[in-house]
C-alpha cells in the first residue's frame, strides 16, 4: 500500500491549496478527486474552477460588455448599431478559460510532485483511503494526515428537481445555447442574481423569487437598497416573499406556482434556474469506524482549527461550517498543511470579504449594523456615494456608495459595506486596515491617489468623524 504524508480527498480551491501548501513543506502528498470535465477527464479545481467562481465571472464579464454596448456606451458618445451576442461563441469562451485553470491546477501538482488520483475517496480507518476510479478499479493508499476536501454541491427542492434540460442548477445556467426567452430563478442569492444578470443583460426576462421578505438579508441594509433600485433599473424583476410550491415542465416550459402576499400565482418560463444555496458534500465519504462526526447539517464538524477531532484527520472548505466561499477555502486548506507541517497556520475568520459580482458590484468585510445593535456594540458610521467621486463620472459609474463603521469609542473599524464600480477590488483595503486593527482616522490619514475609486473609501473614512471633503457631513 502506497503511503504518503499527506492525502487530500478533493481537488477544489480548499483541497488543491492544502495539497501544494502540504508539498512546499516538503510533505509526500497526495489529492483524489472526482471532478469529470466534459471530456470525461480529470479535470481539477473542483466547483469554483468548473461550475462556480470562474465560468460564472467569465459570462458576466462576457454580458456586461454586451449590456454595456447597448446600454452603456451611449453617454459616452459610441453607438453600435445591431448588435448580437453570439452565446454558442461565449460560452466556449467561458469552457477555455476552465480548460486553462483546470490544467493549471494539473501542471502546478506536477511542478509541486503532488502524486494526483482520478476517482472517489472514501476514508478508512487508520486513515486509509480507499479510491474508486471512473472504471470501477480500487485501491487504497494510506497517509498520516488526511485532509477532507470535499466540497458541496447544490441544494434540490424536492417539487422542482433539476432535469438539466428545462430546471437547471448552476452548472446548467452557465451552459445554455441560447438566450432563454423568460428566465425564472429561485432563490435571490448569490448565485440567483449574478447568473440573473447574466441572462438578463443578454435580453432574456428574468423572474427571480425569493422566500424571504428580505432582500439580500446578511448584506448591508443599504446596500441592499441601492442593489435592489439598480438592479430594479436594468429590469430583473425580484419578487420577495414568494414561496414555490411547484414547477411542473409542460411541453417546452416550465410552469411555477407559488403564493405571495397576494395570494397563489402562477408564472410560465422558458427555463428555470434553482439556486436555493449549497449543501456539504459527503456523501459515501466516510467508512465504518473512522470517527469522524457530521455535524446537524451534514458537514464535516471541525473546530476552529479544522480538525476532526480524529488523529490526522483535518477538513476544510465548503464541506465544513462557515462561508461557502472559495478564499476561505483556500485559506484553510493552507492552514491545514501548515499545522501539519508544524507551523502556526490560522484564519481570521472576522475578516473574509464577500464580494457580489452584480453591477453594481456588492462587497463587504466585517459587521453589518444590525450584527452591532443586536450585540449592544456602540458604532459609528461614515458614507461617500461614488456619485461625488470625480472617477466613478468619468467612468459614467456612480451607482452606490462606501460605509464605514467604526467602534463609537475606540475609533477600530468593524465593518465597510461598499456597494458601486470594482468593489470586488477596493474591499481589498478594508480588509488589510481590519486585519491590521486599524481605526477610520488610520483610513482616513491614508494618501489615496486621484482620481481614483479608492477616494471614496477615503472619504467615507473621514466622513466616520464629519470631515469628508466633498460632501456635507
Ligand atoms: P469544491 O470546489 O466543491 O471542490 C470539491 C472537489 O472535491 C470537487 O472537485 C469534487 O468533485 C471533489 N470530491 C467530492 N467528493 C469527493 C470524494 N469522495 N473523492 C474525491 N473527490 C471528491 N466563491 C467565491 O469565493 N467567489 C465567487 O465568485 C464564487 N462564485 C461562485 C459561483 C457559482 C455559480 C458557484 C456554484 C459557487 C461560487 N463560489 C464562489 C463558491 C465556490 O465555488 C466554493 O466556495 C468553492 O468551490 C469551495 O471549494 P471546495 O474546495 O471546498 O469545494
Ligand atoms: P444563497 O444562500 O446565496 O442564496 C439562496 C437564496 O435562496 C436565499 O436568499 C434563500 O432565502 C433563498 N431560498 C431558499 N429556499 C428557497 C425557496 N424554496 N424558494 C425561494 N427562495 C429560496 O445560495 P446560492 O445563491 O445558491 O449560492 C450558494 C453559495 O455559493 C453562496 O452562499 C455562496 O457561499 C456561494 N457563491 C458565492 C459567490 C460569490 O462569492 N460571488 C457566487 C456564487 C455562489
């Protein structure tokens, strides 16, 4: 039986991080995965890499140039008279840019002498793993750390299963052919409004229902307000409160019944796109006697250090409690390796940006107000709106605003909350001023170069103690 230092069962951002950060140390590693491309072959980098955060980005930078030449570019002084969107052509754009991340995961193993299998793990005992490749042929191999990597996968509501054809998941949503004349999609989370977009800029009606009354409830309030006037605007048309209760296929369409505060409704969609959020993918993972605990929803329980609890046996990643995101994964999986390895691997979890990759873009890092007022934290908070900043007009981008929240006596920032133009990237400094303890006064000392959309980050800092340049404070 082949043995190694290190074994990690799936080859997502989680697990491919934890096996390369495992073989720097010089650690002998191993990484199973399952992930079949479209070819049948390995194909490495799990959800976020295939199906998730790089196909996804890939079509909304695709159909953000497209809403923009019919749309945007007008104010600008550019026409382009009719227009099209070529989606077979798009979405093979999208299918080369997995193909190059997929096989730089495969190249970065080779380079880091991962030893790499193509099948499903299932932990043993004495960590031991047994693998099933795609012909059925096992074999087990054994490690003195095995780190669980297995990823999640999306949640099916049992009254609208996915078909792949009609009622699609996300993989689905990110492979049409065409534009779907009427979109419908459950769930306004992330998934809902980022693939919404997509389709929607492209031309199709997009119907989304959300259960909670709530928009975007773990956002920002205003935030989600100004979201929600945007996204208003370019015609997503978002019904909250609305519970499905079936969605029958009928010929060419499928058709949803669901009951709001107006009582029972019915919609007709050309295709309908499921994103009720993700569950722990663990299925069939673990064999007798292992001791490894799922916990109430199925996850792998860990503690803050992703371990088991079981000698040598760590997981990470969407298949353990926090946020369903692929830097957090990416975070622990390193972590892991370094514990192993006999290092001080850690993750701040106060500090994991969110980023919603909408127009406007939505990100935050840190407490929202509510999180404060409901923990008796006493805070106060700065705002700039990207409408006073000289570069979001130039940019014809003025969408949204800055938030800072800071500690009413200490001044130590807790939050920054930015919906508007390339958040994704400005969050970014937010997170190095929380991760530093920093306060809104160290923020607001900060050189910010002009014009730039940083400025608003600026002056919503100095706004925390009434002194923001542009605006009445
Ligand atoms: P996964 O990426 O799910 O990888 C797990 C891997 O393990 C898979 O390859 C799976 O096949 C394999 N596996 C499972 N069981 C076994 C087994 N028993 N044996 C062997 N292999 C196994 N996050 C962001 O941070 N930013 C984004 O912009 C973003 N966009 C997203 C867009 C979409 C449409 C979706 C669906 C998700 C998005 N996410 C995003 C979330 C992100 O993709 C996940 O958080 C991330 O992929 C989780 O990484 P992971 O390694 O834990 O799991
Ligand atoms: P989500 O949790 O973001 O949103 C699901 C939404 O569906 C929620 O608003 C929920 O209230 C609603 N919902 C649940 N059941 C419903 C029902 N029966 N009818 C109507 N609405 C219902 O989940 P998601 O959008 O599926 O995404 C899953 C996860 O993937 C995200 O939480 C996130 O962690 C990750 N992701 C991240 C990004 C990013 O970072 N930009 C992008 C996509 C996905």
């Amino acid at each position: 039986m082949d043995k190694f230092d290190v074994i990690v069962i799936g080859g997502g951002p989680a697990g491919y991080h934890a096996a390369i950060r495992a073989a720097q140390l010089g650690l002998k590693t191993a990484c199973i995965d399952a992930y079949a491309g479209k070819d049948g072959k390995a194909a490495l980098g799990g959800t976020c890499l295939n199906v998730g955060c790089i196909p996804s980005k890939a079509l909304l930078d695709s159909s953000r140039q497209f809403w923009n030449l019919l749309h945007g570019f007008e104010a600008h002084g550019i026409s382009a008279k009719d227009a099209k969107i070529d989606v077979v052509a798009m979405v093979a754009r999208k299918e080369k840019i997995v193909k190059q991340f997929t096989g730089g995961v495969n190249l970065l193993f080779k380079g880091n002498k991962i030893t790499s299998f193509f099948g499903t793990g299932k932990l043993l005992k004495d960590r031991q793993v047994e693998i099933t490749a795609p012909d059925g042929g096992k074999q087990t191999i054994a490690a003195t750390n095995v780190i669980i990597a297995t990823g999640s996968a999306p949640i099916e509501l049992p009254f609208a299963k996915f078909d792949n054809k009609l009622i699609v998941d996300n993989a689905g949503a990110l492979d049409f052919d065409a534009v779907p004349k009427r979109l419908g999609v459950i769930g306004a989370g992330v998934i809902g409004l980022e693939l919404g977009s997509v389709w929607r800029r492209l031309g199709a009606e997009v119907t989304i229902l959300e259960a909670l009354p709530d928009f975007l409830g773990t956002a920002d309030r205003d935030a989600a307000r100004i979201a929600a006037r945007e996204f208003a605007k370019q015609g997503l048309n978002i019904h909250l409160g609305a519970k499905l209760s079936k969605a029958e296929v009928k010929g060419n369409t499928v058709e949803l019944t669901y009951t709001d505060a107006k009582g029972e409704q019915k919609l007709v969609v050309d295709k309908l796109l499921v994103a009720v959020g993700r569950r722990a993918y663990t299925a069939g993972l673990l064999g007798e006697g292992t001791g490894v605990k799922l916990d109430e929803r199925g996850r792998v329980a860990v503690d803050e250090h992703c371990w088991t609890g079981v000698e040598g046996v760590w997981a990470v990643g969407d298949c353990v409690r926090g946020a369903m995101l692929a830097h957090k994964g990416f975070e622990e999986g390193v972590a892991v390796a370094e514990l192993i390895a006999g290092k001080a691997g850690h993750v701040n979890y106060d500090t994991i940006p969110w980023v919603i990759y909408t127009e406007p873009e939505i990100a935050w890092a840190g407490k929202t107000e509510e999180e404060l007022k409901a923990a008796g934290i006493p805070y106060k908070t700065g705002t700039f709106p990207f409408a006073a900043v000289g570069r979001a007009v130039a940019m014809n981008e003025t969408a949204g605003q800055v938030k800072v929240i800071a500690h009413a006596e200490t001044d130590r920032i807790l939050g920054v909350h930015m919906v508007g133009p390339c958040v994704s990237e400005l969050i970014a400094e937010a997170v190095v001023a929380m991760e530093f303890h920093g306060s809104a006064e160290d923020l607001a000392r900060i050189v910010h170069a002009h014009p730039t959309l940083s400025e608003a980050v600026h002056e919503a800092a100095l706004s925390v103690d009434k002194r923001a340049i542009h605006k009445a404070n």
